[in-house]
C-alpha cells in the first residue's frame, strides 16, 4: 500500500517513506532524484569554494605577495580546519530550518568567500591577517557536505544509499576539481603579464544565485528529517562512532587534504610542469587528482553495497599505503609524468575510499540496533535520525584531515627540506586504519555484510 503523502506551504512533505517499495516506485524516486540534483550542485560551489585557496595561493608570487613556507601552508590548510569545525553545527541546520531552506541559506553564506578574496588578492599590499582572514571565511564551503549528505540520506531506501550518497559526495567533490581547473584559466586569459586575481572569486557570484534560486523552487524539506540533538548525544556514545571517524579522516581527509596542496606539490618539485599555455591561458593538471577522487567516489560506494563496505575500505588503504611508498621511492628520479599517476591512482584509492567507509556508517548502525539485515534495511525512525546524526558527525571529523595533511607536509618541507617524511607518517597512519578496519568490521566474515 502507498504512503500517503501531503505536501505543505514552503514545499514541506509529510509522509515520506522511501522503504515503502509501492511509494519509492510510483512517487519517491523522482522527487529523491530533484532534490539530490539541487543538493549536488550546491554542494559542488561550496567545495569551489573550499578549494579556491588552494590553487590561488600558488600564484600569489607571481602577483607580487611576499609569503613564507610556513604562511602558504596556512593558507591552504586553514580553509579546512574552519569547513570541518562548521559540519557540526551545519550537520543540525537540516532537522533546524529543513533541507531546502538549509540549502538556500548555505549557498547564500558563499556569497561571503567569494567576495572577500576577489577583494583581498586584488592587492600585493594586502597583509597576511586579511589573506588568512579570507582563508577562514571559505570554510563556509567545507560546512555544506554535512548538511547536503544527512539531508539526503533521508531520501533514500537503504538499499540505495550506498550509491545516492557517493553520487551526492562526487558531485560535490568535483568542486574541487572544477575550482583547480579554472582558475588558472579564468586568471591568466587576456591577462598579459599580471594575473586577474580578483576573476578567481567573481566568476562563482552567477552561480551560487542560481544555487539559491533552484533550491527554493524545486527542492523539498522533509518533516521526519529529524536529527535532533538527544539522536546526536546518542551518535556520540555510540562506540562504532570513533572508529568510523579515523576511517574517514584516512579517506575523506587524505582526498581533501591531497585536493588542497597537490598544486603546491607540483610547483615546489616539478616547476616547469606547475602550468601549461593554451594560447593567452595557462593551464594546470593539479585539477587532475581532485576530478578522479571525486569520480571514483560512488562507485566506492556501489563496490560497498555489493560487497561489503569494510572490504572494500581495506583495499582502499592497502593502495593508498602502497602507491604513497612508491611516490617516495620514485621521486628521485625526477619523473613528473610518474609522480602524476601515481598521485591519480592515490587519488582514486581514496575516493573508493571515501564511498565505502560513508556506505559502512548506515549499516554499522542499523546491526547495532539488532536489524537482522542491516546492510539492506535502515532500521525504525530512531535509527535513522541517530544514523543521520552520526553521517553528520564523522563527515565532520574526517574533514579535519584536509587541515592536517597540508600542516603535516609543511612541516616536513620546513624542517626536512622535502616532503618524504611527511608521506612516511601517511603510509603508517593507513597500515594502522587497514589494521583497524580488519580487526573491527572483516572478523568471522563480517565484512561481506558490513
């Protein structure tokens, strides 16, 4: 039998019911699809916006701004110390103002960003306060994921979540990428010898009115989307909760992090190969890392959905754990074509990463509340609100390894004078997450299920 559905002033649904196969069919998948195409698309300008600094910074020299290694790593990294620290409160803007007028508020907080950095990269002059200042404020973009990712979750069955949920993260990701690619564009064409600075923050005005309008006229907010706070301080004593995070800081926040300074990395050891002219415009491949992570990231949730996310997740860091080693043995040679694949298959171990340890969180807490088949069945209203809580949460705290790996990098270029040391950290961190990963969520074949 069919849900009933009612739909009230300021596009509010009452009775949704993905689970209900007669209601997914006949009504629940389109209005889950509209409402997961608005979301990506505004989540992809907040991660333009996350991003932007990452590959403004590296052109600053040649714009005039005197900066030290130690500054230019902060710049790179402070954007996501904010954007983790903002998915808290972000991950309770859904349930608090509903996921259509969420959507509209956080894509109209990018307005913000945008502006300061057009204003502030526009002189060399500027002091550095003012530059990390404006670093800060494009957090804003790094808080949307939380909120676009528990919104979503809720309008999806389980047996599909695994896949909306990475559609939804890839689409957002490819912010990164698409932020990486043209910016060099858009700041060097016609430009002659100095560089439109500014056009880094005024091209993304348009679109981000456009997010705001589409949200409003098209998506929907839902009555059940309730991830109040006694679901959170559930979430928080939940002890799979921590675990599931430090997975995620190793995939998600290797992707963010590896997005954020890889520009940086191949200016500091490939400089010749930093940008490449098509006629008046240069180009970078940097944007190269961020577009394969993002699209390898729903299908590490669709490999996740048929073969188990904990499975899944430990391949991820046996790669990333592999693929750094070679990355530090192969640098010597001074092979910029082999430092960029080995760099692009990181990138994709981390985006499979990153789908299947989002796709592990549902069901670890759906079989932690006894549902017999929980990697195909969500469990009753309660579970979903404290699993909606906890996706919120760990996206959080994973996102503090995009702050993270830039410091630990910078640290390794300041004190070392390269970069190896930081990347032998990184292989130890993904043996201990595989080992964890394996001893939590692979024992007695568990892993086919999780």
């Amino acid at each position: 039998m069919q849900s009933p559905l009612t739909i009230r002033p300021g596009r509010w649904i009452d009775g949704w019911d993905p689970e209900d196969r007669a209601f997914w069919e006949h009504t629940g998948r389109r209005i889950a699809r509209r409402n997961l195409g608005w979301s990506v698309f505004a989540e992809f300008l907040g991660f333009v916006v996350w991003q932007l600094w990452s590959i403004v910074v590296v052109t600053l020299p040649s714009a005039g701004f005197q900066l030290e290694t130690g500054q230019v790593f902060w710049l790179i990294s402070l954007p996501s110390l904010v954007g983790a620290t903002l998915r808290f409160p972000y991950s309770f803007a859904v349930p608090r103002f509903g996921g259509r007028n969420w959507t509209m508020i956080s894509a109209a907080l990018l307005l913000i960003p945008v502006t300061m950095l057009a204003l502030c990269v526009g002189n060399p002059h500027t002091p550095f306060w003012m530059l990390l200042t404006a670093a800060g404020f494009a957090g804003l973009g790094g808080g949307n994921f939380a909120s676009s990712m528990s919104n979503i979750t809720f309008f999806y069955p389980q047996r599909d979540k695994g896949w909306a949920l990475g559609l939804n993260a890839a689409g957002g990701n490819l912010g990164a990428a698409a932020a990486q690619f043209l910016v060099p564009i858009v700041i060097t064409i016609g430009a002659g010898v100095t560089l439109n600075l500014p056009v880094a923050g005024w091209i993304w005005v348009l679109p981000i009115l456009v997010a705001i309008v589409g949200a409003s006229r098209y998506m929907n907010n839902l009555s059940n989307a309730k991830t109040d706070l006694g679901a959170s301080l559930a979430a928080l004593r939940e002890p799979q909760l921590w675990p599931l995070a430090l997975l995620y800081i190793g995939t998600f926040g290797s992707f963010i992090g590896f997005a954020g300074v890889f520009p940086k990395l191949i200016v500091d050891q490939f400089p010749a190969f930093s940008t490449f002219q098509v006629g008046s415009a240069s180009v970078s491949l940097a944007f190269l890392g961020a577009l394969v992570g993002s699209l390898a990231r729903p299908y590490g949730g669709r490999l996740a959905d048929r073969f188990g996310g904990a499975r899944i997740t430990v391949a991820s860091f046996a790669v990333m754990a592999l693929i750094t080693f070679f990355v530090i043995i192969t640098l010597p040679t001074g092979s910029f074509w082999l430092f960029l694949g080995l760099f692009l298959v990181l990138f994709i171990a981390s985006g499979v990463g990153n789908g299947s340890t989002y796709r592990m969180i549902p069901t670890v807490f759906a079989a932690r509340a006894g549902v017999a088949d929980a990697h195909v069945t969500a469990g009753d209203v309660s579970v979903q609100r404290r699993t909606a809580a906890a996706l919120g949460l760990i996206s959080a705290i994973g996102a503090y390894g995009g702050f993270v790996i830039p410091q630990v990098l910078g640290f390794s270029k300041s004190s070392t004078g390269g970069y190896a040391t930081g990347l032998w950290w990184f292989i130890a961190g993904y043996l201990v997450l595989l080992i964890l990963t394996a001893a939590l969520y692979l024992r007695g074949g568990a892993g086919r299920r999780l």
